[in-house]
C-alpha cells in the first residue's frame, strides 16, 4: 500500500511539472500567435483598402512593402500565412481573406516555365483544403502537379528547376539545372497522388529525390544548391551555386530545403533511407562550427567575414519546422528541443519586429541572395511562413504530449514512429487515436484528456506505460 501511494504522489508530482511545462509553452504560443494576428491585421488593412489584390513578399530600400505579381514563386505565402493565421487562431475572419489571396492564384495552376509551383499552389491551395476542407481546391493541385512532371526528365531522373535558355540562367551554361530547393514542391506531387489516385505523381517525386541524394550530397552530408545534368544521358555537368558563397559552400537555406525535403519524403514514403539523409542533414547543420550559439545561422556556412555576415531567419525557421516533424519518428535525439531553441531566438527581439515596424512582417533578418544583391537582411514572407508552419506544429505536439510516470514527456506519436506516421503542420499519429475534442485521446482502452485533472489523475493512479 505504502509503495503504491508513494508511486502516486510521484506520479502527481511528475504530471504537475508537466502541467507548468505545457503552461510555459501555451503561453509562448499563444503570444506569438497575437503578435501574428496584430502585424497580419495591419498587413491586410493595408490590401483591402487599396481595393486591390496585393502579395507582400519583402520591403524596398526605402521601408515602402514590395508586392509581386501571381507568377513570382514567392506568391503563394501570403495566402498560406493568412491560411495559418485562421488555423491557428480559429477566427474566421481570416478565411474569407485566405480564401480570396488564394484564388487570385488560380492561374498557376497551368504555369511550365518553372518548379516553383509546388510552392506557390502548396502553401495557398493546399492549405486551403488541409485547413478549410475546401475540396473545389483539389483539382488545382491535381491540375499543378501535372504542370510540374511536365519538367520531369526522364533520361536524368530529375524535375528541372529552370528553365536554361533565358534570364540569368541562362548565362550560366546549364543544360537541366536542379536546385536543392526543388525538393520541397515534392510535396504537391505526393498530395497529387492521394487526392487522384494517379501514381505518376508519386513515382516522379520519389526519382527526383533518389537522384537528388545520391548527386546533391557531399562527403560531409552538406549539399550543394545546383546540379546540372545532361537531360538525355542523366550524366552530371556541373555541380555549383546560385544563392551560396561559393560552389563549394554550404548555402544555409539550402541546408534548411534538403532537411524539410527529406523530413517530408519520409512522410509520404515510409523509405527509411530518407529519414537517414534528413537526420544526416541535422548533424552537419548542428555540428557546423559556424552555427551561432542562438541557431539562427550566417546566409552560408562558409562565409568569408563570419560572424559579420547577415544572418538568415527563413533558414532557420524552415529548420524548425521539418525538426518538429522529424521529431514524431526519431523520438530519442532532442529534435524537438532543438526546434524549441530556434524558436525561442525567433522569437525574440532580436529578429521579431515590434508590431507595426518591418513592413509588417514577423520576422527581420532575412536573406534572399547576396550573389544577386537582392533581398540582404530583410522580411521575406516565407520566413514568416514556416515560422508560423513550425508554431503550429509546436502547438499540436505540445498538445498531443504527455508525462508518463517513470519516463518524462513523450509524444503519443512517438509510439507510431515505427509505421513513420505523420503529416504537414503537426498532424501526427500513432497508436493512440484522437478523439473528438482538443486534446482527448483514446489508447488500450483508456479515454485520456491532456489538460484535465481527472483524467491525469488516472493516468497516474494506473501508473500508465501503454507507449514503449
């Protein structure tokens, strides 16, 4: 009797201190979101008395907000920020807004020129579906991944990126350039396939990142930003930079885009060796000598004037979020609490602007491409974007966490990392089921609501340990 009450108060105490934990977070959160909703509202204020549909993706020189035109491939974050305003705040004010910023994009549904439609029409449309279950969405996103496996090279293996006969890129000498960024438009591909049936999608997304690991990566598991193929033969030409320092450099975003990529591909595929080329990311990102203490990094690793080089807060907000999600299926390497400190540095006054400054952006410090001389240490929007992908998937994990006597805090989806179960913005799952209601799980037998007193109690009085 006497161990077994001893067991309980251990148990209670074990469950308060998680309680204080998950306070400190919630209130983290949830600060953040205000903020969100004060820089969104003055940034919308501003679209809807022009009377125009305008898509802030950075500032100009002078302070005044940059706006772009539907086929910039920057144009779809703006919807999806707004998209994740309304899921993360439930105010359905936001989704008539939402709503009309993403169907301005109609149109990109049928754009070739270019890969950079996964990213437009995923972090608009998409969302759109995943958020509001708008299911008129569905065949823009079916309608764009057929767009973009028109650039699928079948004798390379790969998506183009860009197009090589005009623009700067042309300069360059390429034949069948593909940049690392390209593996985050996989993710259409994938979404296209499950929403029609049509396996095509799949199988070219699942080739280009087969190609892309074995020619993108170096030695030291860093990537370089462009490879160039020979379109008919596969035969690599060149292997080189576009945004980064050198072509020899590791370009930090590009860090970002390989460990989101490979993060994401695992999710769809269950392929174990895409889990280890994302955790092989990881390690070169966080055992880099050039890392800041604060894990928002310099624009390149290998900079030449670290530590006085711009940092890149899009980088490191990408970052974050894939870490949330690489999180559910390695439970054990403190990929959360790493996701937890790049948070708390965004966070932080140092790259979050005071309401009503920056354009109106959330996060300053930025970086676009210092080669080009374009967008140094400024908003981006799609900083902003993963910044908010990554507070959402902190929401939901923080939700879906609880302290187990004798084991500390662990996922519920931790359980199902096995079967490689999750999906975009912290849709994760595993043995136990959601249940109607926030927070209200169901696991062998035992109905348990994270938050409630009754129900923590009783985990503790049967000292549960149903997740291993």
């Amino acid at each position: 009797m006497k161990t077994t009450l001893t067991t309980l108060g251990i148990s209670l105490l074990v469950l308060a201190g998680c309680a204080g934990q998950k306070q400190t977070a919630n209130d983290f959160i949830q600060e953040n979101i205000d903020n969100a909703v004060a820089q969104e509202t003055l940034q919308t204020d501003i679209i809807e008395k022009s009377g125009k549909i305008l898509n802030p993706r950075t500032i100009n020189k002078d302070g005044s907000i940059h706006y772009v035109p539907i086929d910039d491939w920057c144009s779809g974050f703006f919807p999806g920020n707004i998209w994740y305003t309304y899921e993360l705040t439930g105010d359905k004010k936001w989704l008539p807004l939402a709503e009309k910023y993403t169907e301005a994009l109609d149109s990109v549904q049928y754009l070739t020129w270019h890969h950079d439609v996964g990213f437009m029409i995923g972090s608009s449309y998409l969302n759109g579906y995943r958020f509001a279950n708008k299911e008129e969405y569905k065949p823009v996103i079916i309608q764009t991944a057929k767009s973009l496996s028109t650039r699928f090279r079948p004798g390379a293996g790969v998506i183009q990126s860009w197009d090589a006969d005009k623009g700067w890129q042309a300069e360059r000498g390429w034949k069948c350039p593909v940049i690392i960024d390209n593996m985050m438009n996989l993710e259409l591909l994938f979404e296209a396939t499950k929403l029609s049936g049509d396996s095509t999608f799949y199988n070219v997304a699942k080739k280009h990142a087969d190609t892309t690991m074995a020619n993108h990566f170096r030695a030291d598991n860093s990537c370089y930003h462009v490879v160039d193929y020979d379109p008919e033969t596969g035969e690599v030409r060149k292997k080189q930079t576009a945004q980064g320092y050198a072509d020899e450099s590791s370009w930090a975003r590009g860090q970002a885009w390989a460990l989101y990529g490979y993060t994401m591909c695992y999710r769809y595929t269950h392929d174990a060796k895409y889990l280890a080329q994302a955790e092989k990311v990881y390690n070169f990102i966080f055992g880099n000598k050039n890392l800041p203490e604060d894990l928002v990094p310099y624009w390149d690793f290998d900079a030449p004037k670290i530590p006085n080089e711009p940092r890149d807060a899009s980088a490191a907000a990408c970052t974050a979020s894939a870490l949330y999600e690489l999180s559910t299926y390695v439970t054990d390497k403190g990929y959360k609490e790493t996701a937890d400190r790049i948070m708390e540095s965004l966070a932080s006054p140092a790259y979050r602007a005071e309401v009503g400054t920056n354009g109106n952006f959330i996060l300053m410090h930025s970086v676009g491409s210092i080669p080009h001389g374009a967008e140094i240490d400024v908003p981006l929007n799609y900083a902003d974007y993963y910044f908010l992908e990554a507070l959402k998937r902190k929401r939901d994990l923080s939700g879906r966490r609880a302290c187990l006597p004798g084991r500390g805090a662990l996922s519920f989806a931790a359980a199902g990392r096995r079967g490689g179960c999750g999906g975009a913005g912290g849709a994760f799952c595993g043995p136990a089921r959601q249940l109607d209601g926030p927070g209200l799980w169901a696991g062998h037998g035992a109905h348990l609501r994270l938050g409630d007193p009754e129900s923590e109690e009783r985990m503790a009085r049967q000292r549960v340990t149903y997740y291993k």
